[in-house]
C-alpha cells in the first residue's frame, strides 16, 4: 500500500451487521419513540396565582411510564457512556 498500512478485511452478513448497529445505535431511535409516546398535549400556557394545583399536576406527570422511561434511559446511557457529570 501506498501509506505502508496493511488492510484487514472483515465479511459480516447483513443480519449481523443490523445487530451489531442496532446495538450501538439503536438505543437513539428508543429516545425518540419515547419522546413520542409522551405528547405533546396541550401547548397553550396561562399565568396561574395558585401554584398547588399545577405541583400536583406536573407530580402525577412525573410518575407516569414514558416519563420514568425516559429518565431511566438517559441515565443508562449516561451511566453506559460514562458521564462524569
């Protein structure tokens, strides 16, 4: 070779390839699928003198499942990724 490199050449069928990008990768296409389950919802905002109500709301919003998936997710890749912060 030119650079004075020597090339190893590797075969993979396409199944294994797909597994071994799916492992790697394939955890980004979760977050999204996440982000999508969980919605958007309502969008419009309006001031509110009463908080309590809005605490409890966004309490119950905190304990439903594509929530808890979500946060569970991006630590296990924090933890995966080793994230020092």
């Amino acid at each position: 070779m030119a650079t004075g490199h020597e090339i190893d050449v590797y075969s993979a069928d396409k199944a294994l390839i797909k597994e071994y990008l799916d492992k790697f990768f394939g955890k980004e296409v979760t977050v999204n699928k996440i982000i999508e389950n969980i919605g958007v919802g309502d969008t419009s905002f309006e001031f509110k003198e009463e908080y309590d109500e809005d605490v409890d709301h966004l309490k119950g919003l905190a304990s439903e499942a594509p929530i808890i998936k979500l946060v569970n997710l991006l630590i296990t890749r924090a933890i995966e990724g080793r994230a020092s912060d």
